[in-house]
C-alpha cells in the first residue's frame, strides 16, 4: 500500500539535500519518534513513502503518528553514525532500538586534573576534566572493584577537589589503614601520581606490564640502596599481583579484543561482552535491549555497537562477534576517530577465537532467560501484591493507581511535600511532583499535608465535574489505555490515596477531598514503627503480617515517597546554605555564585579555598577573589 506523507513532511521532500546526515521524525506533541543515519538524506526519507518498499509493521506505525520532519546535514557519514547515537542516548525514542536504561551504567571516574586524585563511582561521564572506565553493567561490582583497589592502593576517598577536611586533621581511613593522607602531607605528590597511574594501568587492562615495570623498578631501586623506595615498589608488586591472579585466564596467547554474542527471545534481546586485555578475562558484562521484535541479529548488534562504544572509554585492538554486521567500514573507521588507531571487526570460523564467541553466546541464552524468568516472577508478584491489597482493605476494585504523599521538614524550615505514584505496582516516576509549601504559617503536619492534597486535588475536582465519562472507562479498556497517556499526573483520578501517618493526617486528607466532591476516592494511613494500616471507618489500626504481599507494597511505596521528599528538601536546603553565604560577598552575583558552586561542590571547600584557587576561576576577578578569602578567613 502507497504511504502517503503528512502535509509537513511532504513540503520538505522535494527539498532534501542529497548529502549525509540524521533525520529526526517528531509527532504532533514535538517528541522524536525515530532517529536515524543516511548516506543521502534526500534518498533516505523518501524511501520511507515510497510503495516499493517493504516496510515492518513498526516502521508503519512510526509512520502514521509522523507528524514533523526535521534534519543536520553533516560532512560524512562517520559524522553523521556518531550523531545519530549520541541523539538517541540523549532523547531514547519510541521506535529506536535502545540499551535498558543505558543512561544509567555505573562507571569508575578518576579526577585527574586534580593534584591529589580521586577515584570514584559514578553514572555521569560529563567532566572533561575527569577520566571514567566503563559502562559496567553491575554497581556492585563496580563498588567491589574500587575497594579491592583503595585496600591495595589507599588512594583518598574524600569529595572535593582538595583532600582532607576542613579543620586539617586526618579522617578516619588514615587511622584505619585505608588512606595514604595527602591532607596532612603524609605523602608526596609524585608518589600519589604514581599509585593513580597504577590504577589508570590496571583499568585499562595492562595488568602485566605494571607487574614487569613494578619489579625493574624494585630492582633498580635495591641496587643503588633506596631501600624504602625498593619497598613501596614491592608492596605495590604484591598487590597487583594479588589481583593478577584473581583474574580468569581466557587465552594461550596475550589477546587484547571484545568479544559480542547476541541471543534473541520474544521482544528483546542480549548482548554478551567479553573484554580480553593481555589474554586476560577482565570482565563478563550482559546488555539487554529492547523493543527488538521484527529485527535481526544483524540489525541488532550493529544498533548496539554504535551505542556502546559511543559510550565506552576503553577500546579493544579487535572486535569477534557471533554474526556480521551491517556498515562494517563505516564502524571500522569511527572507531579508528575514537581509538586513535586501526580496530579490526572480524567473524572468526574456527579456533580459540571462535570457542569465545561460542561461550559468550551460551552466557547470552542463560542471561536472557533469567531476564525473562525475573520480570514475569515480578509481575507476579507486583499482581499478587495488588489483589492481596484489594481483599485486606476491602475495595471494590484492584488499585491500577496508587498515590502516596508525605512532608518533609525540619524545624518548620523548607518544607515540602512529595507526591509518588505507583501503577500496576510499579514506579510511574514521570507523574512524581513536589510542592514546596507555601503557607509560611502552617508549622504543622496536618496544615502541611492539607496544603499539599488541596494543590493536588483542586484542578483534578475541576476535570472531575467537566469530563466525568473519562474516569468511566474501565481499566482494562484499550480506550482508557489510550487517553490515559495523553494525561499529565493531576489529569487522572488515583485508585487509592496512601498517607505516610497516622489518623490525624488521614482526617485531614478525606477532609480536603470531601470539599472537592472527591469522597469515594479510598484513602489510607500508613504508620511506622511497627507498621500500622488506618482507616477512618475503623477504630483500631489493621496490622499486617511482615511477609504480606500487600504490606511489602505499601511500605514500598510509602518509603519512595520519604525518599523522594527527603531529596528536595536537603537540595532546597544545600542551596539555600550556599546561596546566602555568597550573598554577603560584595560582587557576588548569581553568575559568580554559580561558577563557585560548580567548581568547588559546597559552600565548605569555597570556604577552604587559598586565595589562588579562587583567582583561578575563570570570571573571577582578584579583588573579588580577595573580598571571598576575606571573608572566610577575617584574621
């Protein structure tokens, strides 16, 4: 059948350039739907509308919610490979093969601009100042990897660009034995830059050169009787050796290549990656992508090697995978613009090299199926959980949609209140809201948590009386299902109202509801210590056993609404902290107090900082610079 472009795309058809670059496919709300690579964007779109060309079911269901159409020109096509990843990690869209929440891969960070590094865990690789390993697919292991590291090494783990704490005396991990002390001088620069390059090494995978180089250097220094030199060298020999042979031994000969296995099972699929440095097995990681029905092997893995190495810092000499992929030289030449050197992508037919590929896609099979195996026991249980709730509180229906409110506050001061919502049992964190309160007079629980369900609930009672044929559709209806989506958080009606208290909070929430004509919405309390359900047409608290479905739920819930508002009051908090302190400064203004802020982390290290430090910001001015050391040290 003849695809018919929309009207806005169909004006820029005949306009598109015959050159490389991504095209970007948005709907009527301005969201991108895909985003994809051509070598001539001009011959590309237009194969999209074209009756010729066979097209999955997907595609044609992209197609018919296409509503703009927008494009960047780019030199070449390396240019353009490199754009089109870096936009879908960026926007993730619907119709785009993505890595399961790829946003979020734990990498190990080293702060190397700074005279005594760190090295860290995080998931943000933006600081170009910083060098990161990774994405790893486990945070646990990467947590296991930086303490077996700082055991060995005793590198410091204090935050902020300068070690130590404010007052000049060493931290508990000196004491310990887990820190060298760079905050008291314990150790020279030279010698800390030595153990950071050691772990630069070990990350990288040259495990076995840091051994030989270690040891000559041990050696050397015995013969000339640097004898304390001579014995740092061999503590750090015996600690890599230590790890060294910790390590699995992958291959007779000193490989340093990836290998990738891909397996597919229902609507996703797994990649298996083996990273081999020096015949080495350092690593076993499993990605799983999604949204992969009606695409191949082929198309997969070439979708996950753009993303990944776009994402990763290290680089193999070689890449063996279990089936080809498309754009080969394409992908060969980007790597070498990474790498900085020749990447060889190969098949292998037989070998050692094959047996590898083999064992990573018998590893991708057993990851797959585990996958598989926990989502369904998990919806299982999430299901279990809800019907269990429905018969301990006696409602008429099973709760689709659950909401939880709770206040944080500290002696009356930034108060907030939070709002999560769980749908199906499951986190829905795009409908999650924060009010900051505004009622300055209201100091207690009860006033705050009145303000909160009143904001809340106000625009809701209004759509309630102005549409009430759309909270009659029933939950399982695909027409609900479909305007459900077009809703924001305060658009839909909850299932059942969760309140982190006792009887007290409860009266006040039916209070605000009955005021709103909204008192058939179920509402409930949830207390601590133990946990106790009430509920106002009861006298006493119903109390649950602790291995009861329907309470691992509710305390779930109820404890991501703590957390939740427990965040954005200590940012609130944080901020204001920092924000009035530098607004005492004269010619402090919001810019300066920005880039203090971003450069130094908190108010104590601005406070901490020499008088260089300061001046080395770029836009800050010395006699600025001088008003802020000032301040911060008056004698």
């Amino acid at each position: 059948m003849f695809r018919k472009a929309p009207m806005k795309i169909n004006e820029y058809l005949d306009y598109l350039p015959d050159k490389p670059g991504i095209y970007i496919f948005y709907n009527s709300l301005g969201k991108p739907l895909y985003i994809g690579k051509a070598k001539s964007l001009k011959k590309r779109v237009k194969s999209y509308f074209q009756k010729s060309q066979n097209l999955s079911t997907k595609i044609i269901d992209m197609l018919s919610k296409v509503d703009k159409l927008d494009f960047i020109v780019t030199d070449n096509e390396v240019e353009a490979l490199i754009l089109e990843s870096t936009l879908i990690k960026e926007h993730r869209p619907k119709y785009n093969v993505n890595l399961k929440d790829d946003k979020r891969y734990p990498y190990i960070g080293i702060s190397i601009s700074e005279n005594y590094p760190r090295v860290f865990f995080t998931r943000k690789t933006t600081n170009k100042n910083h060098m990161y390993f990774g994405p790893y697919t486990s945070a646990q292991n990467v947590r296991k990897i930086l303490d077996i590291l700082q055991k060995r090494f005793k590198f410091r783990r204090c935050t902020g660009t300068r070690p130590g704490k404010k007052t000049g005396s060493s931290c508990l991990n000196y004491h310990i034995n887990r820190c060298l002390a760079p905050c008291i001088g314990n150790i020279k620069k030279s010698e800390y830059k030595e153990i950071i390059d050691i772990i630069i090494q070990f990350l990288n995978g040259r495990r076995k050169e840091i051994a030989k180089s270690l040891e000559k250097c041990m050696k050397l220094a015995s013969s000339k009787r640097r004898f304390e030199d001579a014995a740092r060298f061999r503590d750090r020999l015996i600690a890599i050796n230590d790890l060294i042979q910790k390590q699995k031994v992958a291959t007779r000969y000193k490989l340093d290549i990836d290998v990738l296995a891909i397996a597919l099972n229902e609507d996703i699929a797994c990649v298996e990656l083996f990273t081999i440095r020096g015949g080495l097995l350092l690593g076993k990681d499993s990605f799983i992508l999604e949204k992969t029905s009606e695409l191949n092997k082929k198309e997969l893995l070439t979708t996950f090697i753009k993303q990944y190495y776009n994402s990763t810092f290290r680089f193999p000499k070689e890449i063996i995978l279990s089936t080809n992929i498309y754009e080969k030289e394409l992908i060969k030449n980007w790597l070498r613009a990474k790498r900085g050197a020749y990447t060889d992508i190969k098949v292998p037919k037989k070998g050692e090299k094959k047996r590898l590929v083999e064992l990573a896609e018998k590893n991708a099979l057993i990851e797959i199926t585990q996958f598989l195996d926990k989502e369904k026991l998990e919806k299982i249980r999430e299901k279990s959980s809800l019907i269990s709730l429905k018969d301990k509180l006696n409602l008429n229906s099973i709760p689709y949609r659950i909401e939880c409110y709770d206040i944080s506050t500290l002696a009356g001061s930034h108060s907030v209140g939070s709002m999560v919502v769980f749908i199906n049992g499951v986190p829905k964190k795009s409908h999650y809201k924060r009010f900051k309160i505004k009622d300055i007079s209201a100091r207690d629980d009860l006033s705050m948590m009145s303000e909160v369900i009143e904001r809340r609930f106000k625009k809701l009672s209004y759509l309630h009386k102005m549409d009430e044929k759309t909270y009659k559709y029933k939950k399982d209806d695909k027409a609900y299902k479909k305007k459900y989506k077009e809703f924001n958080a305060f658009d839909l009606m909850p299932d059942l109202v969760l309140i982190d208290g006792g009887r007290g909070q409860l009266r006040v929430t039916k209070r605000v509801l009955k005021k709103f004509g909204l008192e058939n919405i179920s509402v409930i309390g949830l207390s601590k210590k133990p946990d106790k359900i009430h509920l106002l047409n009861k006298k006493f608290p119903l109390i649950l056993p602790k291995n009861s479905p329907a309470l691992w739920l509710l305390e779930r819930i109820r404890d991501e609404a703590h957390r939740f508002a427990i965040s954005y009051h200590r940012n609130l908090r944080d901020k204001e902290m920092v924000t009035s302190i530098l607004d005492k400064i004269y010619g402090v203004g919001s810019k300066r107090k920005t880039k203090l802020i971003k450069h130094f982390g908190s108010a104590e290290y601005i406070a901490d900082a020499t008088l260089q430090e300061l001046c080395d910001i770029r836009g800050i001015p010395y006699k600025v610079a001088q008003r802020i050391y000032k301040y911060f040290h008056p004698f």
